[in-house]
C-alpha cells in the first residue's frame, strides 16, 4: 500500500511537470522554470537536452509565408521591394522550398486563412512563420531586418 501511494505521488508529480513543460514552450529562456508538487525547480528540459528529443517537441516551421504588395502607395512600396530583396537573399536553396509569397494586388484571397488568423491590423510587407497544423508561430510586418527573419529561422531549427 506504501509503494502504491509513493508511485501515485510521484506520477502526480510527472504528470503536473510534463504539462507546464508543454505549456512553456516557446517562451523566452527567462521564462520557462518549472515547479513540480514536490516544491522542486527544474530548468526546462528543452534547454537541458541537447538536441534528438528536445528539438522535436517545438513546433516546427513548415512554411513561411511572406505577404507582399506590387501595387501599394509609395510609403508601402518601398518597404515590399526591400522585403522582397531580403526574402530572396535569405530563401536559397533547401529554404527556398519552405517560402510561400503572396502578392496581395494578384491574389488577396490566399492571403484571407493567414490574415483571419491573426485577428489584427497588419502591415505589408510580412512574414509569418506557418506550422503543420496551419497556426502562425511567429510573425512580423512592415520594416524587419535579414538578421531577425535569420534568427527566428535559427530558433524554429530552419
């Protein structure tokens, strides 16, 4: 009956820790201490685990889809021809798959899914980073740099 309580206790234990790990992905580093029942602070696993297992319990980026405009006032326009440069000099070879651009003079209605999804105003040019299941892990619009489109590549394992 005693071994039975202990194994009880500590499955409660995993259990509560397994799910805020679940819940702390994908929160900046600062942010993902866990507590357990046991009072015990664990760092997450993520940052503890080298590779294999932990990488794959991010989220993973399938698609990048970056919503641009050919036709747009002049203030607009400058920042899509920049963004379009930096997206093909960042989008070569292997990553090139992953890049899906839409233009919304010529097709505003591939762009709807994305854009119902945010639920916000947006600006163009912008990138939104795209997992399997369709959900939008990360985006940004209007002026961004080559170094933080790279860096969030770099962080979703691109």
């Amino acid at each position: 009956m005693k071994k039975t309580k202990v194994l009880v206790f500590v499955l409660l234990a995993v259990a509560s820790l397994m799910l805020q790990m679940v819940l702390s992905i994908g929160k900046p580093d600062g942010q993902s201490k866990i507590c357990c029942p046991l009072g015990l602070v664990f760092t997450s696993i993520l940052q503890t685990v080298e590779g294999g297992k932990a990488a794959e319990a991010r989220p993973k980026v399938v698609q990048v889809v970056y919503l641009t405009a050919s036709q747009i006032c002049e203030c607009s326009q400058e920042l899509c021809v920049r963004g379009d440069q930096l997206m093909a000099q960042i989008f070569v070879g292997e990553r090139q798959k992953l890049l899906r651009v839409i233009d919304l003079a010529k097709d505003a209605q591939a762009a709807e899914p994305y854009l119902e999804k945010l639920n916000q105003a947006f600006q163009v040019p912008m990138v939104l980073f795209v997992d399997a299941r369709n959900r939008i892990l990360w985006h940004t619009g209007g002026a961004f740099s080559r170094e933080a489109i790279l860096k969030k590549l770099d962080e979703f394992g691109v």
